[in-house]
C-alpha cells in the first residue's frame, strides 16, 4: 500500500503547489479552491493509505525482493452483480438536477436514494438478489 500512498500524496502535494503558485499569481478565488479541493483529494486518501500500510502485514505487492509465488492465491471475495448501484446514482442525478430544474425532483431524487440504501442492505444482509 506504500506504493498506492506515495503516488497519492504525489499528486496531492502537485495540486498544492499548483494551486498555491496560481493563487498567488491570479488571485482568481474559484481556481484557487478547485486546485485546493484537488489536493485534498490526493493527500486524504493518500494520507489514509500510508497509516494503513503501517498497520499491515507486508503484501507482496510491497516487498521488492518477492517472487511472483508470494501473490498467488485467492484474490477476494466479489460482490454479484446488483441494480442498486444504479439506481443510487439515478437518484444522486435527480439531487443534483434539482439545483437546475427546482425541487421536485430533490424529492424523486432522495426517494430513489434511501430506497438504494436499503435495498443493497437488504441484499448484502440476505445473500442475493431482492
């Protein structure tokens, strides 16, 4: 996970220097938070990976000196296929379609998204298809 934490804060550090020497440079506001909200989005998850790979056992994956027997095995457990998913992103499109159209469909849209949630609830909590 070092490797995938690294390239993260790569990028994260990237952003913030971009986003401060344009910052500076323009004092443009709009810019500046994007490039801020992009280096948030490299340094969070990145931040996170790196106290994780602390935290865990040495994959193979990390270990330079491994052979390519130290990855075999299994892979992960793989959800089926599921509808629910879709329909979550159906209803995180309406929510946002609300800032544009008006506030019916903030309705249709939180209706389609709670019933997403409890629907793939229900289906992790029985094994199958609903």
């Amino acid at each position: 996970m070092k490797v995938e934490a690294y390239v993260l804060l790569f990028v994260g550090v990237f952003f913030g220097l971009v986003g401060l020497v344009y910052w500076l440079w323009s004092h443009e506001d709009a810019g500046g938070i994007m490039l801020l909200g992009s280096f948030l989005l490299g340094c969070v998850p990145g931040l996170y990976y790196l106290w994780w790979s602390r935290r865990m056992p040495r994959r193979a994956e990390d270990d330079p000196d491994a052979s390519l027997e130290d990855g075999a095995g299994a892979v992960g457990a793989f959800p089926g296929s599921s509808i629910w998913p879709f329909v979550l992103g159906l209803g995180a499109t309406f929510v946002a379609a609300a800032l544009v159209f008006g506030a019916w469909t903030l309705g249709v849209g939180l209706f389609l998204a709670v019933s997403a949630l409890v629907g793939v609830i229900h289906e992790s909590r029985r094994g199958g298809l609903v």
